[in-house]
DNA sequence: TGAGTTACGAGAGCAGTGCTCTCGTAACCA
DNA sequence: TGGTTACGAGAGCACTGCTCTCGTAACTCA
C-alpha cells in the first residue's frame, strides 16, 4: 500500500514494445456478468460457473466504488460489505486489492478501446482525417464519462502499484495502435502533407527511435509525421487530461468542446492529415 | 478520505479567473525551514517562532513522505513518528491531514513557478520563441525531478480533496499567466506569424471565451493564436505527464529529451512563434 | 454410495490510517 | 503570583489491507 516510490515513479505499463499480435474481438461486453474470470470457458462445472459469477460481481462492485471514490478509495471491505460477505471471504476470489485494480484496469482499456473502435469505424475508411476526428473525439467522451476510470488509466500511477505489463500491455495499446494505424494509412495513400513553415528536421537519436517504432508495428509513415503523430497523441491526451482533472478553471472555457475540436483540427494539420 | 467524487470529479482549482495581483517574491526559499506559517513576521514571541518552526518541519517532513509514498500515501502519523511525537499532537498544527496536502500544494506549485521564472529569465526578453522553449524545458524538469509532487499538482485529483481556491488560485497559476504573457508581448511586438496551411477558423462560442480571457488578463492575442496558445499549454502538460506519469513504454522512446524539444519546437510554430 | 478432498464463509487478529477527546503539565502573560 | 493558554500524551472510534484458523458444505472419485 505504500512502499517508497523511485525518483521516477512507478510505471503504469509498458505501452509500446512488443505487441501481442490481436485477440480477435476483445472483451465480451455483456454489461451486468461477463466471464472477467481468466478461464476461456468450455465445460463449466456449476462450482466453476458460481466462481466466474462471484468474480464478476466483486469486478462490478470494484467498478461502481472506483468510479464513486476513486483508484486510492477503492476498499476490499466495502465490496465485500456490498457483496453481503465478511472481508476474508473475497479474498478467495481476488488476490489483493492490486489484483481487483488490475481486473478494474484491463476492463477499463477494454472499454475505452472498443469505444475508440466504434466511433472511428463510423467514418469512410478513406478519410483519415475524419477518422483521427471521431478517435479524438471518442476519448474525449468515454473520459467525460467515465472520469474515475480515466483517471485509473491516464492519471497519476497509483503509488506501489505496478500494473503487470503481460496482461495490460494488449488492451493498453489499443488507442495509440489505432491512432497510428490511421496515420500509416494515409501515409501509404500518400495523402500525408507537410505544413508550411519552416521545415522542422528530427534530431538523429530521436530518428533512430522512430525508425525502431516503424519496423516493431511495420509502419511506413516518414519521420517528420511519425514525431507529430507522437505530438498528437500526448496533446490528446495532454487535452482531455486537462478538461476532466479540472485544470482548466471553473469559468474559463464555456466551450470545451469547441476549444477541443479546435485543438484536434490544428493536430490533425501538424501531423499531415489536411483535407 | 472518500466522500463520494460527483461524474466531473472534483477541481483541483480555479486554475484561471480573477487572478491576484501577483506578491512580489513569493515563498521564501531557504531549504530546511521556511516560514509556510501565515503569520507575516511582525515581532514573533518565542513560543510564536517555535510554533513557525514546528509548522515548518511538519511540511519538509510532508513534503519527504509524499514524494517517497505519493499524495494518498501522505499520512499524518508517519510524519508525526518522525517528528517524535504522538500524533494528536501534529493537530495542534495542522487542522487535517487535506490542510498539509494544501501546504504542500501551494509550495509545490511555488517551486514550479519559481524554477520557470528562473528559466525564462536566462532568455532575451525579445527572444520569444526562446523564453518559450525555456518555459517548456523548465516544466519537464521540475516534473521528472519532482514526480510526486508534480502528480499532486497535475495528475489525477485526490478523491475527496478539494483545493481552497482563494490561497490556490495565485500559484496556480503562474505558469500559464507566465505564457501567456509571453505570447502577449510577442503579438505586442508584431512577431507572432501565422504558419502556412489552410487557416483554421475560431467558431464564436469559443471566440467568446477568448474575447473575456484577453479582457481579464488585459492580452493582446488574435484569436487564433490565443486558441493555440492554449493548446500548447495543454499539449506542454500532457507530453510532461506521458513521461512523467509513465505513459511512454519502457525502451519506446530513448531520446526522450529530443522527443519533447522536437515537441515543443512544432508548438511554438503552431502557436505562431516561429523565428 | 461413501470416503476423501476441496472450496468457501465467518471470525479473530495484526498493523496501519485519520481524527477526536480528555487530562495533566508547562509556558506564558498580566 | 495567579489565571490563561498551548501543548503532548494517551485512549479510543471507525476504517483500511491482509492473514490465519476453523467448521461446514459441496464436489470428486473409487
């Protein structure tokens, strides 16, 4: 619950490296009991399926008391409480109340990820620009939405937790393979063009880098456009982080999402994607 | 400690809004014990200076535990064992555990402004672009040097905490009144330029909110680059805070300081201060 | 069907947290 | 010198994560 924290902190997930190759279709979402259980089902004994409901329930719970007091208010006792059973008794089910967290973390880039999906599936696949639109957009409202859970995955880590990267690493990635995925399709439709202004070189280590990212998710998107779409993707979120952590202040900015929608048009030209 | 968090979680602070006329020198600095006591000197009793004195020590202890723990590890009794001390008697001190993180908040928030000044000054005061990118370069090492702290200002809200506005709100706000002042003198001086690509209109509801920020910081910014000014604030914040808060993978990104020049370098354009 | 194994829930307990209250002492001030 | 005030200690309440034991109920397999 508390061990010292390194001079750099903790990290939530590796978010890059090596990519597990896809899980076809992510996450089952059948809201109230879905098999969060890591059993890929077949034949369930009723002792079994008694089990996946109960884990199911203490994810559920975990999630309503995440989403009402937050990552370092979430209480083993409390579920339990909820749940109508003494504390001990969910420790059966649950490791720890990291493992909840993990559970609670995995679901929640799950979500995000699917919401990301769906929302830049509505445009043409052809209009990159549009859908790089509807991803930023989609972000935006899930964390709107959901600000507790956002908070799990893009705010301060969670001090002496460390998220095991073998299981978060895939559904953590998702947004930001998405996100280049649309860029090296415009890449490769030619349709990425530099601003005007003064041409901006990438310094060689940086460049290195980049080329190391292109071959690891096989991208063919040029230098300059890969560090902006780097710089769109920590705006992104730099933006959303900024509206849903209360940065701005109360008054400032009536329109917010006019202000987003702005910011998301001005990245969208920085990395290429003008229409 | 866990009070329900309303749907858009609780605020930080009123990071904007009637701003204070600025105090001249703002926190002393002198490492080991500094009067955070509110009491403006005047002629101290002995029993007065032990009590700045105590005040004092608890918050370079706070400041201590919460970078090794964290804000939600920040615990009143550990503070107080090291102390030697029961922990009633830090109350004697301290109104709640939420009063030492405001201390610790304003000093944070105090440094952070201090180190930005610090940096912006080493730059000519007619080179914009330079006081800018020493800005930039300023957050990004506080922050990687302060994790803990910098979380507390600019990760996700502590549940159940809410910031008091009126002692928050003027060191709360030094960095971006400080670029903005920046961009204000820019446009003063006639160098702020427009870069190349389709000119990306402001949609007046956003207008608007532009037109009462200028009136209230008295700014001299055209709307558009007002609106990318604040972009890169956001944009600033949230590649410091991928870094910071671990968002990068692992061995992703090994230039990480050229990353985020590159980074800047593309706002300053964006915001219209190219040289 | 019966014996053995396993899963489970309850309860007590440990060490920690924030915070409140009381009480005796010591310092201060008039 | 006497009254006031500040202070530290200690007990206590309600909460946390987590461990361990124990009795029971459910399941498994010969």
């Amino acid at each position: 619950m508390s061990e010292p924290l390194s001079k750099s902190q903790e990290h939530r997930s590796l978010l890059f490296a090596p990519l597990y190759l896809c899980h076809p279709e992510a996450m089952s979402r059948d809201e109230p009991n879905k098999a969060a259980a890591p059993t890929p089902a077949k034949v369930q004994t009723p002792r079994e399926r008694a089990r996946a409901q109960t884990i199911a329930d203490i994810v559920r719970l975990g999630r309503k008391h995440l989403a009402l007091h937050g990552a370092a208010g979430l209480s083993l006792r409390a579920v339990a409480r909820e749940l109508g059973v003494v504390s001990s008794a969910v420790y059966r089910y649950v490791e720890s109340r990291d493992e909840l967290l993990t559970l609670l973390l995995i679901e929640a880039y799950g979500d995000l990820g699917d919401a990301v999906d769906a929302a830049v599936a509505t445009a043409d696949e052809r209009n990159h620009g549009g859908q790089f639109r509807y991803l930023g957009r989609a972000v935006r409202e899930w964390a709107i939405s959901e600000p507790a859970r956002y908070a799990l995955l893009f705010g301060s880590p969670v001090p002496g937790y460390q998220a095991p990267a073998e299981r978060t690493m895939e559904p953590g990635t998702r947004v930001i393979r998405r996100l280049m995925g649309i860029f090296d399709a415009a890449s490769r439709a030619g349709v990425l063009k530099e601003q005007g202004g003064p041409a901006v070189v990438v310094p060689p280590q940086l460049a290195a880098d980049l080329k190391r990212i292109r071959a690891e998710f096989g991208l063919d998107i040029p230098d300059v456009f890969l560090a902006n779409c780097a710089l769109a993707w920590t705006s992104l979120f730099g933006a959303v982080s900024f509206e849903v952590f209360g940065q701005y202040g109360a008054g400032t900015f009536a329109a917010r999402e006019e202000l987003f929608d702005h910011h998301l048009e001005v990245l969208a030209g920085v990395a290429g994607l003008v229409e």
